[in-house]
C-alpha cells in the first residue's frame, strides 16, 4: 500500500520572518563571510555562501568574474573545454578559490573532470551534479571522485530527504544539493508528480547533514532576496540561484531584441533547448523536465548582486544576527497565507 505522509510540508512562500529585538546598530554591522572547513576533504572555505547555480546560461566564466569579486561562488558548468579552463585560471588566478569544476556520470565525464583538475591544480571544488541523487550509480560515481580526489571538497546533488543526505555524506561527498523540483525552469514536479516543498527539504536536510558534519546547499525556490534569507535561516550553508541572476550580461547567450525590448534566454538544463544543444535531442526513453523562457535583459549582475546582499544584511538585521552563521539560530517562520501586498503588482515601478 502507498504511503501519505500528513505533516504538512513548507515553501517559502508559505512563511515569514518573524523579527527579533536586535542589538545592531546599523545593517552594515553584520558580517555575511563565513569560515567552514569540511568534513572529507578537510579543506577550509571563506566566502559569502551564495552560489551562482552550474546552468549554462548562469554558471560562466564571466559569472565566476563578477561575482567573486563579492566573495560569491560559482559552480561553473561542464560543457566548457579544457583549453576554455587554461584560459579563466591564467586571467583569474584569484577566481579559482570561487569555483568548482562541475561534472555529470555520463561516459566521458570523469575523464574530462580529471583532465581538468589535473591540469588546473587550483580548483579545489567539484559539483557532481545529476537530476535524480537518489540511484546507486551515483552514490558509486561520488565514492570513485572521492577515491581519485582524496582532498578535493565534492558538492553532489540532488536529493531532498535525510537518509539520502545521510549516504552521500558517508560515501565521500563534504556539501549535498538540496532541491527536486523547486526551480523557476525546472518541470520536474509537472512531468514526474516527483518532489518536496523546499523549505521543509532544507531544514530536514540540514539536520542530516550537520548530524554528520557535513553541509548543504539549498538549490533552486528563490524568486527573491528574502527567500535567500529564509534559505540560510532553515539551516542552509549555501544558497543556489539560477534565475535571479538570469538575464544579465555575464550570462550565456546573445541579447535578442523582440518587439523594441531586450531579452536572454534562459532554460532548464533538462529542457529540449538544452538536450538538442548538448545531446543532439530528447532520447526517446525520456520527457523534457525543464522549460525555456526570455528574460528580461538587466544590464550587469552588480546590480542584483547588491541587492541580494543588502537583502540579506536586512534580514539579519531584523532577526538579531550579527553573522549569518547565527540567523538559522535566530531564525523563527511564522506561517502565512499572503506574503505582500499585491494591489500595485502589475504597475511599473521607477527605481
């Protein structure tokens, strides 16, 4: 007989901050750097634990340059060669404590992966990176890096319950990818009926994995700065976007004008727009789990870089965190059935 679990799952969407009496003076008082030394590879990060998500049309070199500068991260996508990796380390030496070479299980993979991490030998970050976490060929795939890479930090995903985080953790893998289905892009959940509210994901997750010592990511929900925030307030290490840095200059892919405005293509990286770019099309045995849309063209990512970091500085600010590390401490949801008011959603703001 099928299972039902009854208790209720939660979105961002579904909550707020509950704001707490502060001894901050000023938004500029909170620290958003963290210092995290992982369990397996025994490596120590200093950053702003905000991702830039491996899509290729977010996870780029030109990404990777602007926002490092910030301390943001970038897991950068597979599809670019070895020679293109030469190119950004040579230009970028400074950069490469900001990336992590990304890779899938497919034939080929872990030869190019390697080919890479030999070569470049200041990449000290991987993202092995599949839609589905949970099969045995993966959890196999994670423990084969581990073994070649003994003191290489390994990022895998997805997945979205405890017992899976759990088995990634002890099969080798220091930060695990939490999210199946929560993207602005993804379909999953349309075509498969497969997922888990994402909020409730992370906080589950994140108790697995500190249990062990290990860390998470939250990928993919974030329509805003403030659902970033209630993603580091659940009890994330890091926070993937993909969407709220879709549409910029250092994204992939050329402007297109349409009807006198400006627009970038921005899809899923299992939609048909990416299987016919890298796989010749959708193979037979599968549907497209992701969808293309056209975003707006923003100009440069400074922009919302900034706002995503003033957002969250805010956010900490109202909840009593001097450091981002101490908000999922401070952090209480309050249960909601109306967010914002949306009397003035559709007019056109001026800035």
């Amino acid at each position: 007989m099928p299972n039902i679990i009854n208790d209720i799952k939660l979105d961002f969407k579904d909550v707020l901050l509950r704001p707490k009496r502060s001894t901050l003076r000023s938004r500029a008082d909170v620290d958003l750097y963290r210092e995290i030394t992982f369990r397996n590879s025994k490596q120590t990060y200093k950053g702003i634990p905000v991702m830039a998500s491996n899509m290729d049309t977010v996870g780029t070199f030109e990404m990777a340059q602007a926002i490092g500068k910030h301390g943001l991260f970038t897991t950068v996508h597979k599809y670019y060669t070895l020679e293109d990796w030469k190119d950004f380390a040579a230009n970028n030496p400074e950069c490469l404590r900001y990336v992590a070479a990304s890779s899938g299980t497919a034939g080929g993979d872990f030869e190019r992966l390697t080919q890479i991490l030999t070569e470049i030998p200041g990449v000290t970050f991987i993202c092995l990176d599949v839609a589905n976490g949970y099969s045995q060929h993966f959890v196999e795939y994670v423990r084969k890096v581990r073994a070649a890479f003994p003191s290489h930090t390994i990022i895998a995903g997805n997945v979205v319950t405890g017992e899976m985080v759990e088995e990634l953790i002890l099969s080798g893998a220091d930060i695990i990818k939490v999210g199946i289905g929560p993207g602005s892009v993804c379909t999953t959940r349309m075509k498969t009926g497969v997922g888990y509210p994402q909020l409730s994901a992370v906080i589950e997750c994140a108790d697995a994995a500190h249990g062990l010592q290990g860390h998470i990511i939250s990928d993919g929900g974030c329509t805003c700065a403030g659902d970033v925030a209630k993603a580091f307030g659940a009890g994330a290490d890091f926070v993937m976007v993909g969407g709220m840095l879709a549409g910029h200059d250092q994204c992939g892919g050329e402007v297109i004008q349409k009807n006198g405005r400006k627009y970038k293509l921005f899809y899923g990286m299992s939609s048909s727009t990416a299987m016919e770019k890298y796989a010749g099309g959708v193979a037979e045995y599968r549907s497209s789990e992701g969808k293309t849309v056209e975003v707006p063209y923003k100009g440069d990512v400074e922009t919302t870089v900034l706002d995503i970091l003033g957002g969250l500085r805010s956010a900490c600010t109202y909840t009593g965190a001097a450091k981002l590390k101490e908000l999922p401490r401070r952090a209480t949801f309050i249960r909601c059935t109306q967010q914002v008011n949306q009397i003035y959603s559709n007019v056109a703001q001026s800035e």
